[in-house]
C-alpha cells in the first residue's frame, strides 16, 4: 500500500467526521427554540393552505394565493404525521436547511476538493440569513436546498452530460420551479452554463450533437413537469399585476435583509462575499464557461427580478434570493481552501465563529414574531374590553384569527367599506350597532392604509395607536362624540 492510499484511506473516514459534526450542528443551529415563537403571518398563511382538504389547497393557491404547490403538499404530507403546530409547520424547513450544508458541500468538493466541501459545508450550516429561513414556515429553505442540490448535479453532469447524471439532474430541476418561481432564475443559469459548456466542446472540435439533444430533451422535461399549474401562474400574474403588498427594491432594504445589523454581520457579509469574488477572479481565464455559470447563479436571482421590479412590477424580496446566497457561500469557500496563503485559516475561524454568533443572537434576542402576535393580540383584547368592533379586511382576517381574543367583536371588512359613506359603508354600520369607536388592525399601511384616505380623516380621529414594523392598530374615534373637536 503506498502512502498516497494510506492517505486517502485516513482522509475519508476524517472527512465523514467532520460532515456529521456540521450537519449536527446545522441541525442544532435551525432547530433552536422551533416551537417557542408565536405564529406569524408567513406561519397563517401556510396552515390557511394547509389545514384542509387535498382538494382546497389546490384551489386556495390557484385563487388566493402566488406559490407554487410543492411546498405546501409536501408541508400537508409531513403535517399529517408532525401535526400542524408550530412544530409540524415549520419542520420541514428545518430539515431542508439541515440537509443544505451536505449539498454545498458535495457541490464544493465537486468543483474543487473535499477541504474546499467542508469549509461550504460550514459557512452554510451557520449562515445567519440561511438559518433565519429554515425557521419559518415558508418554502424559502427548500429553494436553498434544492438549488445547491441541482447546482452539485449540473456540475456532476458537465460536460458531457451523460444520459444517468443527466437524468438525476433533471428529476431534481424540475422540483426548482415547482417550490418557487425564482427557481427558473437558477435555471436559467444552468442553461447559460450548458450552452457554453457545449460551444466549448465544439470549439475545441469535440462536437458531439447527441449531448446538446439530450440537453434539449432535459429542458423539455422540465417545461413539461411545470405545465400542468402553468394556468395558475397565469392567474397568479395576473393577481400580482392588479395590486401586490411587496414595495419597490430599495438599497435600504437589501442591506437590511441581506446583513442585519450590526459590526458582526456586516464583517459577515463582507468577508464571504471577498472571498467569492477571489474564487471567481482565478476563473475568468481558467473556465470561461464555469465562470459565466457562476455569475449567473449569483446574479440571475437577483439583478434579473430586481430590474423587472424597476420596470414592471414591484416583485422582488431579498428572500427570494436565498439561492444566491448558498451558492456564495460556496464559492467563498474555494479561495478559503487554498492551501497557499497564509490568512485562510484565520479568516475560515473568524467567519464560522460571527456566523454562529450571529444566528444565536438572532434566535435569543430578536423578538419580532412574538411582537407581531402581541400587537394584534392587543387590539383584540382592547376590542373586549371596550366592547367596540375589531375591524380588519377581509384578507388579513383570515390570516389573524390564531392571534386574536375568540371573545373580540370581528368586523372583516373591504377597503371601500371604511370610507363609504353610504348604508354599506362601516360608519353607518356602527351607528346601527350604537358604537362610535372602533379599532382598526392593518398589517402593510405603508402600502395601502385606508385610514389614509381624507374622506376617511374627515369622520374619525385616532386617539391611540399602537405600531410595530408594517402593521399598526389604531383606536378610531368617531368626530362627532369628542367635544369641541372642529372637523
């Protein structure tokens, strides 16, 4: 046996402990206080799909809904067995943001070695903005994990694309778009890399048509696997063109999203993103075809939605490019590797050791979910108490009732209903019940706040408001039974 087997004998078993280590730990990591945070909008709007028939939750996503289904049968699949608490809800993000570091890391080993597979492994198992996802009840931790699985088996499959990595690669793109749209933007990457890796090919006189025909053929898979809930995302478009919640991209915003707050994430942040742009600096001469793959998973989820956003039609959450971020981190993780410079190992410490501090302070310090509940638990309780109406549209109703007092006097109402001054209208209704006071729950009034309206301004007066993020309860007060107030 030569010392070059004996080597790589000692190196495997090694490695496998080191991967166990940190899937342990991205487990741990995500699992934290799962069941200790309140639900939340993003938790609602998942058990209101959820938590009926097979045949409603088709129907709900079709009709009130803009996500894709997979997420949701596959949370009703898991439900059915975990329940649908907060536990059940979220658990399979927790186990999909689990199994994203094993992809990043058999992603970096492909591209690089098992050293380089490790340290991707260990930037995405403590990643704070990965960890926050896989938290929530919401498919964002599933695109993550997906996206780097497909990504490993493109690269698997490249360049020859032969008939079996082929197949594996394409089972798994086609779940892409299925859990969300973003996951064409990863796609899309995908077929820029093919193209160019099959115009390299025929540079070099190694033309080969049947691999471009099973290229096509591949691509014709996935089409046809979208194709049966291509019409509910024609009306799903056509719902988010009418009017959708989510405001323009602003800088602002993806700074907040994407670093948080604060000297750590910002070093956080910082010292990946250097270190990804250095992986991509050594690939622009070595593999022009690999490197113009990568940008475009980089920046096919991000720069394609956030110009469509400009032009079209505000879409774009920094969320949605979670894909993005896994596939930094793994790109980070091949300058982090060399074996040559002397601050890797340094800098690999410094950023796992921010990371997992980042996300702990996340978990135990950030109380956003629960200040959510409290404020709409408020304004119920308030409602009880004063014995006046909780009024709220109709939407957010919906979504509410598990933070509300049963005991509240719920008013769902539509946005014409607050201003109407008419017999329809909410002030002839409350002169009919004999209250002249109400509070009004609104969860995106920086958006459309009927209570911005003049005509509104002109009946009622608040006189106390309670705010917390995007959503704010107000205590209406009817003009005309304040004395002395002047309309």
């Amino acid at each position: 046996m030569t010392l070059e087997t004996r080597t790589r004998d000692v190196a495997v078993p090694t490695t496998g402990w080191f991967l166990l280590v940190i899937l342990c730990t991205s487990a741990l990591l995500r699992g934290i206080r799962l069941d200790a945070e309140s639900f939340w909008l993003d938790e609602l709007s998942t058990l209101n799909v959820v938590e009926g028939l097979w045949g409603d939750l088709f129907s709900h996503l079709k009709e009130r809904d803009v996500h894709p289904p997979l997420y949701f049968v596959l949370t009703k699949g898991l439900g059915a067995v975990a329940g649908f608490d907060e536990i059940g809800l979220r658990l399979l993000s927790v186990i999909a943001g689990t199994c994203a570091p094993l992809f990043a890391f058999l992603l970096g080993r492909k591209l690089w070695n098992r050293r380089s597979g490790l340290i991707a492994a260990s930037l995405v198992a403590v990643s704070p903005f990965c960890v926050y996802y896989a938290r929530e009840a919401r498919g964002y931790s599933l695109l993550l994990c997906l996206s780097l699985a497909a990504t490993w088996l493109f690269f698997r499959a490249a360049p020859l694309f032969r008939l079996r990595p082929l197949a594996a690669y394409t089972a798994v793109a086609a779940l892409l778009p299925l859990v969300h749209v973003f996951g064409f933007f990863t796609l899309a990457a995908h077929g820029l890399g093919a193209a160019l890796l099959v115009l390299e090919r025929r540079a070099h006189d190694h033309g080969d048509r049947a691999t471009a025909r099973r290229l096509i053929v591949a691509a014709v898979f996935v089409a046809l696997a979208y194709l049966p809930w291509l019409p509910a995302t024609c009306a799903q478009v056509g719902r988010v063109g009418q009017g959708f919640w989510v405001p323009r991209p602003h800088p602002a915003t993806w700074f907040h999203s994407w670093v948080g707050e604060g000297v750590s994430s910002w070093a956080w942040v910082i010292g990946t993103v250097l270190a990804a742009l250095a992986t991509l600096w050594r690939w622009t001469r070595k593999s022009p075809a690999l490197f113009s793959t990568a940008v475009a998973g980089l920046l096919f989820p991000c720069l394609l939605p956030i110009a469509l956003s400009y032009v079209v039609q505000p879409f774009f959450m920094p969320k949605y490019a979670i894909a993005a971020s896994g596939l930094t981190l793994v790109l980070a993780a091949g300058s982090l590797a060399e074996r040559r410079c002397p601050w890797p190992r340094l800098t690999i410490g410094l950023l796992l050791a921010i990371g997992a501090g980042e996300t702990i302070r996340d978990v135990h310090s950030r109380k956003t979910k629960e200040q959510w509940r409290e404020l709409a638990a408020h304004a119920s309780y308030q409602a009880v108490e004063l014995k006046v109406p909780l009024v709220m549209t109709v939407h957010f109703a919906t979504h509410l009732r598990h933070y509300l007092d049963p005991r509240a006097p719920l008013w769902p109402v539509g946005h014409h209903e607050l201003i109407t001054p008419g017999p329809d209208g909410l002030a002839q209704k409350l002169a009919a019940a004999g209250k002249d006071r109400f509070w009004l729950l609104n969860i995106h009034p920086d958006q459309a706040d009927p209570a911005l309206a003049p005509l509104f301004l002109q009946r009622w007066v608040p006189v106390d408001i309670r705010r917390w993020l995007g959503t704010q309860a107000v205590l209406w007060v009817d003009a005309k039974s304040i004395p002395g107030h002047s309309q």
